[in-house]
C-alpha cells in the first residue's frame, strides 16, 4: 500500500507513480486521439459539414448521458472502496483479536511455562501470515467459479491452511483445559478470540471471490467506450481540433475511475493500492512475541 503525505500537492499533480491510472491508459489515449482526429479531418476538411447539421446535436444525447454515467461511476467507485475499507476492517480485527488472545494466555500460562508459551508464540502470528498467502492465491479468488480449473490443482494441492492453523490453537486450548492448567470460565473467555479468526477468514474470502457483477462491470465498460465514441462528432463543429485533447482528457477521466474501482475492489491482491497484509502479519507476530 502507498503511503502519501495528502498536503503535498505538487508530488500528486507532477509526478507519477506506478498505481498512476495515466501509465495503464496511455495506449487508450492515444487510439483516442487518433480517432478524434480522423472524425475532425471528415468533418472539417472533407465533408466540410455546416454548423446545421443533425450531427451537432448529438451533444445533446451526451448531455443527457452524461449524468447517467456519472451515477454509475459514482455507485461503481463507492462499492470498490467500500470492499477495500471492509477488508481493513477485518484485518485490523484480525490484529485486535491476536493481541487479546496473547494477553490471555499471557495471563493464564505460568510464567515458567516455556512450552506452551512458545507454542502460541509461535502459531498466533502464524495465522495471520497463512491468511495473507491464502487470500492471495488464484484458487481462492475462483473458489465459486462454475468453470472447472484444472490448473489450480497444480498451483496449490494442499488443504485451507488457515483453518489447520485455526484447528491447532483449539486443540492446544483443549488440551490445556483437560491438563487443568486452565478452569472452564478461562476456557469460555478464550472462545471469542478463537472463533474470531474464521470469521475474520470467511469474510475475507467473501470479498475475495465475490467479484462486481459480471453483467454491471461489462455494461460500464461498453457505456463509456460509446459515450466518449460519440463525443467529438459534435465537439468539432464547436472547438475544432482542440476537440482531440479535450475527447482524450474526458475519456481519461472516465477510465481512470473504472481502473481505480477495478484495482480496489480486490484489496488482497498485489496491486499498488492493496492492502499490506504481509507487514500487518509481521506486526502482529512482533507484537505477540512482545507480549509472550
């Protein structure tokens, strides 16, 4: 994830960074370009069309559409943050709940207990750090694909990791229990920090291969490509070919916001933007050890 200082305007608008939208779109750009000024060439120096014709008035189409396709974005850019913030969401109840659980046995271990301390040492953190790969392997993201994939079978053949791990710390808490080195009301208090782990886990998995629907990302695409398509047929007649610059600018508007919801809305992923969930597991792992 990038960290930014959100004062420092100048870094924003003149440099650009890799997660910059500009870099992804540039080939858009300029077939943009090109096409603008192919429409401007017909118009203005070939068919030399009048300031009368109907194809002036497209602009009105584009004036009706355009707050159509401005809800849409704005709904589209809302639900792909709103996935991203729920996925921060979980991951900063991931770290809450690793740290409780940490204070508890702290507490209830003997301090000359070496053995089970270094067990929950060591597997605590170690749930966090197998959730970060899980959630970022391809077999999870297709987890509720209908299509068969073969192929993940060559990718990762082993069973849900996190819910091993997750079964380990239970067992050992059993296990405490019917040693007697923890009493049942310690048992019961232990329960929510346990569970919370698969919670965390399930939800997780549901951002993850529960994409945007199909149907809804593929209309936005095609409804921007038309619209910004029909732009400069009208344009011309008012700017000229100051209408390429300005058609390539509106679509790259347009676009950009497309690609950011795009990038968002997985936020396990490794995209610039994703979530770091590799150094939130390395915390919490420097955090447990502290504390055990």
């Amino acid at each position: 994830m990038i960290t930014y200082n959100p004062k420092d305007w100048f870094t924003f608008i003149f440099r650009f960074h890799k997660a910059d939208t500009l870099r992804s779109l540039t080939p858009l750009i300029l077939g943009i370009c090109v096409y603008s000024g192919i429409i401007a060439v017909l118009e203005i120096e070939i068919f030399r069309l009048s300031q009368n014709n109907y194809l002036k008035n497209i602009s009105m189409m584009n004036t009706l559409l355009s707050f159509v396709i401005s809800m849409l974005l704005v709904f589209r850019t809302n639900t792909a943050y709103d996935r991203w913030w729920e996925g921060r969401k979980l991951w900063g109840s991931l770290v809450n709940n690793s740290r409780n659980l940490a204070i508890k046995m702290n507490a209830m271990l003997e301090p000359t207990d070496e053995g089970n301390r270094a067990f929950f040492r060591r597997v605590i953190p170690m749930y966090a750090s197998v959730l970060s790969r899980h959630l970022g392997a391809e077999s999870t993201r297709l987890a509720l694909d209908e299509k068969e994939h073969p192929e993940l079978g060559q990718l990762d053949a082993a069973k849900h990791v996190p819910n091993q791990v997750a079964a380990l710390l239970l067992q050992r808490v059993n296990r405490l229990y019917q040693e007697g080195i923890i009493k049942g009301d310690q048992l019961i208090t232990l329960n929510a920090e346990l569970q919370s782990f698969t919670d965390v886990c399930g939800a997780c998995e549901r951002i993850k291969n529960t994409p945007i629907p199909f149907s809804y990302s593929v209309f936005l695409k095609k409804f921007i490509f038309f619209y910004v398509m029909t732009l400069p047929l009208s344009f011309v007649f008012s700017m000229g070919y100051i209408t390429i610059p300005v058609v390539a600018f509106i679509f790259y508007v347009l676009a950009s916001l497309e690609l950011i919801a795009e990038e968002i809305e997985d936020p396990f992923g490794d995209d610039a933007n994703d979530l770091p969930t590799q150094k939130i597991a390395d915390n919490i792992r420097k955090h447990v050890r502290e504390i055990l």
